[in-house]
C-alpha cells in the first residue's frame, strides 16, 4: 500500500486562508447585491421646476421619481369609462423660508395655483378620482417622466391645504 504524502504547497493554513477567501467573496457580492438593488429603486423627489430643468438634460430618463405641487383645479379632467385622471401641478418652493416668507404652505399653494407663469406639468393618472383631488391640494406624486414630457403618476398623495398647515417635504439635493 502507497504511502499518502501531502502535495509541497499545502499548509495546515491553506483552509483558512480559503475560508476567508471565499467569505469575502460572499460579502462582497452581497453589498454589491444590495446597493445595486437600492439604486434601482432609488427615487428623486422633485419640485415642479427641478423637475422640469432635469428632464431638459435627459437626466430623468428612466427613472422613478417623486414630485410634488399644487393641483391647478380648473385642469382636472376625470374618465369615468377609462378611469383616467388628467389635471397640472404647479410648482411650489420646498426651502421652509421662503414658504414662510409666503405666509405658509396654503397661501404658497394658494400663489402657486394663480400665478400663470409659475413652472407646470401635465399630470395623467389612472385610478380613481381621489376625493380630496382639489384646487390647491398639495399633490405627492410617484411615477415618471414620459417623452412627451407628461407625468405619469403611478402613486397619488393629496393633502387638502385647509388641514394641513406643515411644510413641505424636504427635498434631494
């Protein structure tokens, strides 16, 4: 019978050294699973304009987003058949000082609304017509950006500015 003779490389480290080897690679690829996983589902939150000023530069393609604005109420248009939702927000400063300076969130909602020539979008949902989907609400939309430059919301959170005298969320930088 052969005698065993173990190979010139080994070591009585050798497995730990794979150990710890192997294990780093496992960590590795789960932090890389994780951040890859939370960069897809990463989302922007953006005021009307930010939004606007983004989508010029293309840095908005593709990507899940978060806005938010004053519902303009004489734009709202609801199919009942197809239960789609069209109406614009208009853009409302997130600083909390200018809100301020503004007299708070109802009358920034309020200025946002009547002021023509403040930043739009067109906004289309599908779903049912929120009952708080009024003149003035401040509106949180989740959704994206289309190429014609239309928001299509996918998730819709009203706030009637009669009961809600808070600031506005903050913003991303």
């Amino acid at each position: 019978m052969e005698e065993y003779t173990p190979l010139e490389n080994s070591s009585p480290d050798g497995g730990k050294v794979k150990f710890f080897i192997g294990g780093g690679l496992i960590i590795a690829a789960v932090i890389y699973l994780i951040a890859s996983s939370a960069t897809a589902n990463a989302q922007y939150f953006l005021t009307v304009q930010e939004t606007l000023e983004k989508s010029q530069t293309g840095e908005l393609a593709d990507r899940n987003l978060r806005i938010s604005g004053a519902v303009v109420g004489d734009t709202i248009e609801y199919e009942i058949e197809t239960l789609t939702l069209r109406f614009e927000v208009a853009h409302v400063p997130a600083e909390n000082e200018i809100l301020e300076e503004e007299g708070g969130l109802a009358a920034a909602l309020h200025r946002a609304v009547e002021d023509p020539d403040r930043p739009r979008i067109d906004v289309v949902y599908q779903g049912a017509k929120p009952d708080l989907l009024q003149n003035e609400a401040q509106a949180i939309l989740t959704g994206y950006l289309d190429q014609a430059g239309v928001f299509q919301a996918e998730e819709l959170l009203l706030k009637c500015p009669t009961k809600y005298e808070g600031a506005v969320p903050e913003q991303s930088p």
